[in-house]
C-alpha cells in the first residue's frame, strides 16, 4: 500500500502467490487479509505489535504464535499447506473442491526432515526431498466427489420434475376438494328434494289410506254384525239341542234331578260313590233285616244297630244349583263365540273340535279324561297343558291370537295376563289391568293398495291412484311416475346399477345392493384425508409430495423395518410377530433445511418412554432406505435417499495455491 517493499521484508517474510493473493508461508487463504506488509504487524490476541519483518523470521514473538505460521520457531503454531501444484489446481473441479482437500500440520514440523503435505511445502529448508503426490493422493477423493456431483445433477433433473408433479398433486387435491364439497351439497339439495316429495307422496298416500279404511271399517262392521247374527243362530241351534238332550222328562225345564244322570256336570266325581253307597245302604236293609230275624229266633233280642254308611251329594255346577236350567241360561253361560266356531278362550280354530262341552275332555297325550268344566279353569291338569289353552296355570301351554283383521299367531301362555300386550287384539290380557286397544286392523293396513285419486303435481290432471307408477306417464311434470330419479327414464330398468340405492333397477333382473350409506361415509372420509393433506408441509416447492403414500423397506438381522413418509415408521421382527410402531408423522426439524423428518408418538417402550423416529434425508437417485440405527434407547435413526433431496448448489468453493 506505501508504493514499495524492500528486499528484507520480502526476504525474511517469503512470499509466495496463492489464488492471486500475497500471503506469507505458511497462511491460509482465509486469514491472507491479516498479514499486511505495510504496516505493522499485531498479534492475533492483541498482546503486542512488532514490525512486519519479524513475521516467519524463525523467533517466536507472539504468545500466541501467530507471527511464526511458517516455521517452527513457535511451539503452538499452525502451519498450512497451500502450495499445491499447478497440474492439480488444473486437473480438479472448482465444484468439488473443498477446504477438507488442505489440512493444518503444527508447525512444529516445518523442516523437521519427515514430508506431513503431499506438495512437501513444510520442508523448503531441510534436506528432505519431498515430491508432489497431492494430484495420486487425490485420485479417489477427486473420483468419489465427481460421482456425488454426477449424481446430485441427475438427481436435481429428477428434483424438477418432482416439483412439478408435486405442484400438480396439491392442485389436484384443491379441485377434489372443491369438487367433493359441490357434490356434498348437491347430495344434501338432492335429499331434501327427495324428503320434500317423499313427505307429499305419504301424504297423499295416507289421505287415501285413511279413506279407504273408512270404507273398509263400515264394510267390516257390516261384516261383523252380520256373522255374529248368524253365529247366535248358530248358537241358538246347538243350544236346543243340547238342551233337549238334558230334557230327559222333554217338560221344558232341566232339572237337577236330570243333570244328575249326566256324568260331565258332577264336578267332585261323587255321583258314582253316591249310587254305589246308595246299593250297599239297601244291601246292609237287607243285611239287618236278615240279622234281626235270627237274633229274635235264637235270643228274642234285637241286636245294636250298624251304623249306616254315609251318602255324599254330588257336587253340581253353579249352573243348575237353583234348581233348573233354562234354555236361555244354558246358551248364555255355557258358550263362548269366536269366528263361527264355538270354542274356549286361546284356542285356535283347528283345533276347536277337540273341545266339545257336551262331553269329558281327554288330555291331548291321553293321559287323562278330566270333566270338560276343568279346562280353563286355572289349575293345571293335563301334562301337556292342554286342559288351560286361555291362562297361565301351565308352563308349557300355548295362547292363540285370533288377531281378527291381521295375522293370528301363538304365544307361550306364561305371557297371558303378564301386564304386556302381546296380541293386536289385546286378548291375551284379558284379566290383567293392561289397557290393550285393537290393533290389528292399523297394523294390516299396509297389506292394502290405497284406493283414491292422484292429482299432478302441477294441478294439470286428475288419476286414479293405481296409475301411479304404472310405467306410463300421465303428467306433464311426471309426478305420476316417481319411480324415476334424476337419471334419465332410458336408463331406468336397463341392467345397470345407476342409483346408489338401486332403485332405478326395481323391475330388471339385475341385483343392486344398496351402498348409499357406504358411498357416503366413503366421500367423507376421502375429503378428510385430503384435508389433513393439505395442511402437511411437502418442502419449500412441494417436492416430497410424491412420497405421500408409498412406504419403503430396511432389513437387518433381526428386524424389517418399514418407513411410510408422513405416515408412520415401523417395524417387525423377523421371525414373525407383531408390528412395532415406532413413530407417527410429526414434522420436519427446525433448521434442518428439509433434511432430517420427525416422527413421535409410537409404541411405548417398557418401562420406558414412547418410541420416536429421525429420518435423515439425502441425495440419492432412487427413493431407498439404506440404513436404521437406534442410537439410543426407543430412538431410531433412518437413512433414506430421494431425488427430492437433490438441490442444485450455485456457490462455487474456491481453490488456492
């Protein structure tokens, strides 16, 4: 900077010319701006300024060495090699040049007879003949760092295309979304149209229904009293028959001297022990009178008078205890009606002949004849449970619904009077406090074809009901038809599943199982997922995106490893077992440039914490996982290679001489 520098100064200083800097021997590129022939030189702590020519003058000055870089005058100092030959500066690549390729020796061995650079700079002095080998000696440095470079220029094409497929992906992702939400409320609009017409076609329906099951009840009243008017004829007839079968004297009246005659009206069964006393009360007369006529031949005594055997009334019905039956009584209290058939309460009408009041009743096992006033009379006799078809006395008894106006049915008879209405008709809760109405004509009412007029929509026409749906179209708004959605009518019973309830193939041979509900849940979860991707960081330009998806494999001794980027890591030993996840999708690190990710929350370890995962990203021209570690304890350390990691470095590291 004076204009001048003397012969001392660049004798003792030894310049020599590097990258076209001065520097003394000895200085590396980065501090040449530190030593200024000029001027006067300080000491890199400060403790002292000596002049310029006491720099590399073999006296060490500065406690901290730093006048002496190119001798070995001071004990602590640093000497470093940089005059490297032309042919190498030459021969290397400024792109895989970096400052590793120069090392540092301590300047204790400057000149000490022992080459420590490749170009033999730290011995200028001494004897020591010390060729230049850096050029060989980098021979494979120099092969391996134009392969990496190789490789980050193709990968870094690769990286490009990456970029763009993983622009496309999230704009991909946009218009899905945008798409599902347009479809979500098209579907809803859809729905409530559906509703809407749904709503006024039950109205319609249920405005004939009700019309029609006001003609039906008339028509079933009129039914009714007609059928009862002739079941009481019925009944009227049976009953004088019975009656003069009881009529034994045909006077008009039963008796119950007459009733007696009859066996199935003796509720105590002591009619026979009374006719068999009866004998023997004459036999023992007899006996007596026999007995007094021999005593009063041998003795002239009477002897002690036996005591007579005593006769027991039989027990008769409630029915004839005052004293006759009339045939009004008989037809009144006897007889129950149900369905023109007489038969007791729960039984069915097949069944209604094997229950006959003018005779015993016989177990349906026949293991016992009973009289017909036991059946139903809560006190079960039969093994079978025949004898009480209408309570509750029998375990195993079974209780008919007629169910007049709907489907007759049976159930257990443990369930009559239980408090629960199990028939329509409420009939099996005859005696409990249970308020069962008549069901079963509102229940039947759907076996029925409403019978009423359709008006169209648009109030232009006026249809019987039954052209509704008829596969011929009356109205100019198509009301009449709603078998048809919104698909055209072509396609309507064509063999394809058009609707996702497949109501479009109602009348063809095709089967279309219903998967609305499934469709539904499906869109939903699919937008989701869109969502959750949508707010992952995929880098700067999108170039991880591609990886969303793909899951990629490790194996070592014991385990397979598998890593599913921004999903999940996991692995599995490999003699079988079950899957360790070893991390869920968290993040990228701080300040890690998009080169280390970040998965957390995997399986616990025992007695220790939950398994967390890094993945450390590289440079590599195929998607590979090349290695996993576990540094530490439940931590993994994956290795994992990809084009994406490929980015295109334009600094260019500087050589020196």
């Amino acid at each position: 900077m004076s204009g001048f520098v003397t012969l001392g100064v660049l004798f003792s200083s030894i310049w020599l010319t590097s990258s076209d800097v001065l520097r003394p021997r000895g200085v590396s590129l980065m501090r040449a701006s530190l030593y200024q022939p000029a001027s006067e030189f300080t000491c890199f702590d400060g403790s002292l300024t000596i002049p310029f020519s006491y720099v590399n003058d073999d006296y060490c000055d500065c406690q901290d060495s730093s006048d002496e870089p190119g001798t070995s005058a001071c004990p602590n100092g640093t000497f470093h090699s940089h005059l490297l030959t032309r042919r190498f500066l030459i021969q290397i690549s400024a792109k895989t040049w970096n400052s590793s390729s120069q090392s540092d020796i301590p300047s204790s061995r400057v000149n000490d007879g022992i080459c420590d650079c490749c170009d033999g700079t730290d011995e200028y002095k001494s004897k020591k003949h010390c060729p230049d080998t850096c050029y060989e000696e980098g021979r494979s440095a120099r092969e391996e760092a134009e392969r990496l470079a190789e490789i980050q220029k193709q990968g870094n094409t690769i990286r490009e295309q990456l970029v763009i497929k993983g622009k496309q992906l999230k704009e991909e992702k946009k218009v899905r979304l945008e798409q599902l939400a347009k479809e979500e409320q098209e579907a809803e609009a859809i729905k409530e149209e559906k509703d809407e017409l749904k709503s006024r076609i039950e109205a319609m329906e249920n405005a004939a229904l009700k019309k029609y099951r006001e003609i039906e009840e008339k028509e079933r009243e009129e039914r009714e009293k007609q059928e009862k008017e002739e079941e009481r004829k019925r009944e009227w007839e049976e009953a004088k028959h019975h009656f003069k079968t009881f009529d034994l004297n045909k006077d008009g009246k039963i008796t119950k001297e007459e009733l007696q005659h009859f066996s199935e009206f003796d509720l105590n069964k002591h009619l026979q022990k009374a006719k068999k006393q009866a004998a023997q009360k004459e036999e023992y007369e007899k006996q007596q009178q026999l007995l007094k006529q021999q005593m009063e031949q041998m003795r002239g005594e009477v002897p002690e008078q036996i005591p007579e055997p005593q006769v027991q009334e039989p027990a008769l019905s409630p029915l004839v205890m005052s004293g006759f039956v009339t045939l009004g009584v008989l037809f009144s209290s006897i007889w129950l009606t149900s369905s023109d058939v007489l038969r007791p309460r729960g039984v069915s009408l097949m069944r209604a002949s094997l229950y006959q009041p003018a005779s015993e009743f016989t177990c349906f096992d026949g293991s016992l004849t009973i009289p017909f006033s036991y059946v139903n009379d809560d006190y079960c006799d039969c093994q079978d449970s025949s004898d009480e078809p209408g309570t509750s006395a029998c375990p195993n008894g079974t209780f008919h619904c007629m169910n007049i106006g709907f489907a007759a049915k049976d159930i257990p008879s443990s369930r009559v009077n239980d408090g629960i209405c199990d028939c329509c008709d409420g009939t099996d809760e005859y005696k409990s406090k249970k308020h069962c109405p008549d069901t079963c004509y509102e229940e039947g009412a759907s076996l029925y074809q409403p019978a009423s007029e359709f008006t169209c929509f648009d109030g232009s026409l006026t249809i019987p009901f039954s052209y509704v749906n008829d596969d011929y179209c009356d109205c100019q708004d198509s009301s009449d038809e709603p078998g048809t959605s919104d698909i055209p009518s072509s396609r309507v019973n064509d063999g394809i599943c058009d609707c996702c309830d497949g109501t479009d193939e109602y009348k063809s041979k095709k089967h279309c199982p219903d998967t609305c509900y499934e469709e539904g849940r499906s869109a939903q979860r699919e937008r989701k997922q869109i969502e959750e991707a949508m707010e992952k960081d995929y880098g700067p330009h999108e170039e991880f995106a591609f990886l969303e998806g793909e899951c990629y494999e490790y194996t070592d001794r014991e385990y397979n490893y598998k890593l599913c980027p921004f999903d999940e890591t996991s692995q599995r030993p490999k003699n079988g077992g079950a899957e360790t996840k070893l991390g869920n999708w968290g993040k990228w690190l701080e300040d890690s440039n998009y080169s280390v990710m970040f998965y957390d929350r995997g399986h616990t370890c025992w007695n220790g914490p939950q398994r967390t995962t890094h993945v450390r990203i590289k440079c590599g021209l195929e998607n590979e996982l090349i290695s996993v570690t576990e540094p530490n304890r439940c931590e993994y350390l994956f290795e994992f290679l990809t084009p994406a990691a490929c980015v295109s470095h334009s600094k260019e590291l500087h050589d020196e001489l």
